[in-house]
C-alpha cells in the first residue's frame, strides 16, 4: 500500500475509491464474526468460493466477508446484493441453488428468511420486522464492508469525517459539534462526551495527553463493542482520531479484553493499514500533527471496565479503582490528561462530524440524542444486537424487534445494564429507554444490556446469579463491597434454599443501600441494583419463597417438588426413559408416580412431557 504524504492526495485518493465503488454484478455477503464462525460461516466462505471458481463466474459474481449482521437467529447467513435477499441458516448443499439463483437475478425462495410459522416469506432484508424497525446509523456499515480491507471502509464513506477535521483541525469546532449533537457516554454513566472532550482539552499537562478507547466489554450476554471492533474498526480508529486532536493527545490506547481474538485480529490488521496508508504516525498527510494508537490487551477483569482501574491495568497494575477525584481528565494514565470513551461514543464521532450536530440532535428525544445498541437475549424470539433512536418504548424492542416471547409464557421482565442493571416488570414496558427513565426506575443504562424473562424466570434466582457474578468480580479494595456483596449473596441463596426469614427483606434492603453509598467505584456503587429492583417489582416472589417454602417459577430445586398428575398422564414413558436418576417409576400405557427420595428436581419430566401432566408442587 502507497503512503499518502499530503491532504491533498488523500482527497483525491478518497474520490477515486468513492467514484470506482460502484458494483454492478449481484454480491453474497457472508456474515463471518465470532457467531457466524461458530455457526460454520468458514465452510459457507469456502464452498462460496470453489463453486464460483468452478464455475469461472468470477465476473459474474462477488463476495464479501463481512463482521456480524446483528441478528443472531440466522447465522450462518448469506445476504444477496443488491436484492437484499436474505438467506438464513445456510448448509453448505444451499450454495450452488443461491449463487444460480443470485446470478440470474432472482431469488431461491425456498431458502429464503421465514417466520418460524413457515407461512411468510419475507423477500428482502428491510420488510424483515427485526431489520426494519432499527435505525442502524452506527451498525449499518457492517453489511456493506470487509472489516480488514481499509479500501472498503473508504468505499463506504469512511474517513471522510477525518478528512474534515484534518482539513480544520481546530479542536473548538470540533469539541463543539460534538457537544451541540448532545452525544452522552455510550459506556453506562451517560456523562455529556462535549463536555468531557473539553475539560480533557483544558488541562494542564506536563508532557502528553492521552485518549483511551474502552473496549472491556465484560457484561454477560452483551457483545455490542466486540460485534464494532470485529465488523468496523476503522470507524472506531477513526473516532479515536478526531477524539486525539479535539483534546490535543499525540497517543491513543485501545483497551480490549483477551477473550476477543477475532476483535484484537481485526483491529491489529486495521491499524497497520491505518499506518501504511499514512493517516496514523508522525507529521499526518504533512499537517505537522501526530497521532499513534496501541492495542493493549486486557486479562479479562469486569472491574477494569471502571476508568480508573482500567489506567491502573495499562500502567501494568492490579485493576484497581481509585478515589476520584483527581478524575482522569486531569491526572489519569502515568499522572497526565486522560480522556477516556467506549467503543459505541467513538463510532458515533464520524456520523456527527458527517452529518452535523443539528440533524444528529435530530434523532432520539431531548437530552438523549442518537442511537443506542442492544444486545437482545434471553426468552425472547430474535435475539441480537439491536440498534434504535434514545427514547424508543422497551415494549417497541422487545416485540415490534425481539418478536416477543420465544414460547407460550408471557415476558415478566427485563433487565436492562448488564449484571449491575435492575429489573423491570412488564407494567413498566412503555418506559422510554433514556439514562434518566432508567435510573428513575430503578435501573441504568450501562453498556446496553437487555435481558428478556418469561414467566418461567424466577426473579430471586435471577438478583442471586447476578450478586453471585458481582462479588466474584469485585476488586476487594473496599471493604464495604467487597464483604457486603458476599453477605448479599449470602442472604438471597438462604433464601433460594428454603432457609430465609422475614426480616432478610428489610436487611437485603438496608445492605443494599449502605453499598450504594458507600463504595469506591461503579460497580460497587450499582452492584445492588438487581436485588433493591427485584424487591421492589417482585417482591411476592421472596415472600412465596420465604413464608411458602415455594418458588413460584419452579426454578429453586430445594423448594420444588415434582408430581404426575394420574389423570394427565397416558404413560408414554417418555419422562421415566429421560431421568438421570431412575426416579420415575410405571408401566407403559399406565399412570407414572416420581420418588420424592430419588428426585433430584432437575425438571427434565417437565420439559419432555408433551401431555403436560408433570405438576409442580
């Protein structure tokens, strides 16, 4: 790749790559990320490519390897340009009767994306519900771009907000563009990112400033930054960009836990292109401005997602959090400036810069502008990353988007925030997804985490699994963290266990409050939200569990016991040939009985029996 020395020459660089992108041969898109390979998208790219060379239609017919498409129902997936034709679930026996198809101009409709009735078929990705009730302004690009080829971001439009801000690189406006388009931290606090960028820009420092993109992204079931840095990272090298020079930082860090190879693989090979074409280093297209970017691979500790114990981890550290202030803005990685933003607030920088403050204020509602990305799992239908404008309804993401409920039990929660979120019932679903109508109810943002419960989901179990996550990754500093999440837990599995009393209601209460108050650093601070929600929406659950000795949902094996019910059953064997443990005793055709003593409340006799005459008691 030829260096670019000037401005200028990457201006006409840029025109060129713009004006000979225009493709005019039928495209399959291959979603290849972490799940799509997992789900056998390397076979789907293989076989792709030996049937067209097979077929020396090469001119005929392109492909491109994308990152993730967000959508995880239909990996592994080929979506056919520029038909939009989308093919889900593929086998490798699908790809000759998609590329003839494709080749043609039409579409196999035999494989096309269906409901799970079977009866629609859907013939293009946008009359897809899951698609088309997104607004996708920051994941839209993954489709249309290989993340390890720069000429396809460029292709896309990409580094076109660099070019900008290279061509007036007068950190005001930019600072400035930012702030009025009322970008907040995509992170989890919310924090105005204008506001930020400025106070960065106006400390003192005695040497360097530094920029740091968090990507330890460490919320169970949450993969929106990993789903960036695998399918565009360029877009977040080029954020990071125009974020160094708004607050005149010469090094930039990307922070991103071990567990992502194929994030740190992508992002590596981006930015030794980002370099060899000339836009990172010293003296940048002859401006006499300098910037350089690290990847810097975390181990994988949940606290490091904390700023401060994030610098503490660069520096080669214990990830520690430290009391604030001095913020980082002020003292931060090796005692200088530090500004640091997440992967989704640096994404978001080249669409402002792009479109202008004014028509990005323009989407979401006041005080919460833009969009918002999602990771939709749980007991819902269309798990995936979800993408809409701050302010939409939770009902809106979880059935006009989610599909609802995956089986015939109804959604009861969600939870919104990652492990630290709180839990929200279904009254509350035509809540807007704001920071502030979040908080006021007593969940957060965070990361975007959202977690779909039907009402086989019990709420104790779930304010237990989460404490259990929580004081397993508190860092230990503080005392009241560390030892009040443990007694936390501690309370809620005597109670899962049949063993709670009355008042553990009133001390998870009080505990949970002098945690809040009391501790050093985010997660502490949050660390109590899923038991003080659940107390608060759900609390006849820990009253059925605590003066009943039951657990309504049937998930707490020392309060669930399971019978047949004599009437129900047809004696089909199916549930005595399941058992583990031989516990289920009759002949066929003939009522069964369960051994209370052999039983171990698995709950394998309640999945397989298509009668439904197990019972839980």
């Amino acid at each position: 790749m030829k260096k670019i020395r000037s401005i200028e020459e990457f201006t006409s660089f840029r025109k060129a790559i713009l004006n000979g992108s225009e493709n005019h041969v039928p495209c399959l898109i291959i979603s290849a990320g972490t799940c799509g390979q997992a789900s056998g998208a390397n076979d789907i790219m293989r076989m792709s490519k030996k049937y067209i060379l097979e077929k020396e239609w090469q001119d005929k017919i392109h492909i491109r390897i994308t990152g993730c498409l967000g959508f995880c129902e239909i990996e592994p997936c080929i979506i056919v340009e520029p038909y939009n034709y989308v093919y889900p679930d593929v086998r490798i026996e699908n790809i000759p009767d998609i590329i003839d198809a494709a080749c043609k101009g039409d579409a196999f409709e035999e494989l096309l994306y269906r409901e799970k009735s079977g009866h629609k078929i859907y013939r293009s990705q946008q009359e897809i519900p899951f698609f088309k009730s997104q607004h996708r302004l920051i994941l839209e690009k993954n489709q249309h771009l290989d993340p390890i080829r720069i000429f396809n971001y460029l292709s896309a439009g990409g580094y076109a907000a660099f070019e900008k801000v290279i061509k007036s690189p007068d950190p005001t406006w930019i600072i400035q563009e930012v702030s009025e388009a009322g970008l907040r931290g995509r992170g989890g606090a919310g924090f105005p990112t204008g506001e930020k960028w400025k106070m960065a820009r106006a400390s003192p420092d005695h040497g360097t400033k530094f920029i740091i993109c968090n990507a330890d992204e460490g919320d169970p079931g949450a993969y929106m930054d990993r789903n960036l840095l695998e399918g565009n990272p360029h877009s977040i090298i080029e954020g990071l960009i125009i974020a160094g020079i708004a607050i005149g930082a010469v090094q930039g860090y990307i922070y991103v836990r071990d567990e992502y190879p194929l994030a740190i693989k992508h992002t590596s090979i981006a930015l030794r292109q980002a370099y060899d074409l000339g836009i990172l280093g010293h003296n940048i297209l002859n401006s006499k401005m300098e910037f350089n970017i690290e990847l810097i691979r975390g181990a994988g500790a949940f606290v490091c997602g904390e700023e401060t114990a994030l610098i503490q981890s660069i520096e080669g550290k214990m990830g520690h959090p430290r009391q604030r202030p001095p913020f980082p803005v002020n003292k931060g990685l090796r005692g200088q400036p530090t500004c640091i933003n997440n992967v989704e607030t640096l994404a978001n920088i080249p669409p402002i810069i792009n479109l202008g403050s004014k028509q990005y204020a323009s989407i979401g509602i006041p005080g919460n502008t833009g969009t918002k990305i999602f990771s939709l799992v749980g007991k819902i239908r269309n798990t995936g990353l979800v993408e809409v404008p701050l302010g939409t309804s939770v009902r809106t993401v979880l059935y006009d988007i989610g599909g609802g409920a995956e089986g015939t039990s109804k959604i009861k929660a969600i939870q919104t925030g990652g492990p630290s979120g709180g839990c929200l019932p279904a009254e509350l679903f035509d809540l807007s997804i704001d920071y502030e109508s979040l908080a006021g109810a007593g969940a957060i943002m965070g990361s975007g985490g959202m977690i779909a419960m039907d009402e086989k989901t019990c709420m104790v179990d779930v304010a237990l699994y989460f404490t259990n996550f929580l004081q397993e990754e508190s860092c230990g500093k503080c005392s009241i963290c560390r030892e009040g999440t443990q007694r936390m837990y501690e309370i809620l599995k005597d109670i899962t266990s049949g063993k709670g009393v009355e008042d553990d209601i009133e001390l998870l209460e009080e505990l949970g409050m002098a945690i809040k108050e009391a501790s050093l650093c985010g997660l502490g601070q949050t660390a109590p939200n899923p038991v003080l929600s659940t107390l608060t929406y759900f609390k006849d659950e820990y009253l059925a569990h605590i003066r009943d000795k039951k657990c309504p949902a049937g998930v707490c094996k020392d309060l669930v016991q399971y019978t047949i019910s004599s009437e129900d059953c047809t004696g089909c064997l199916r549930c005595k040939q399941n058992c583990p443990e031989g516990a289920i005793a009759g002949e066929a055709k003939e009522p069964h009985i369960i051994d209370q003593d052999l039983c171990i409340q698995c709950g394998i006799c309640l999945d397989v029996c298509k009668q439904e005459a197990v019972l839980i008691n």
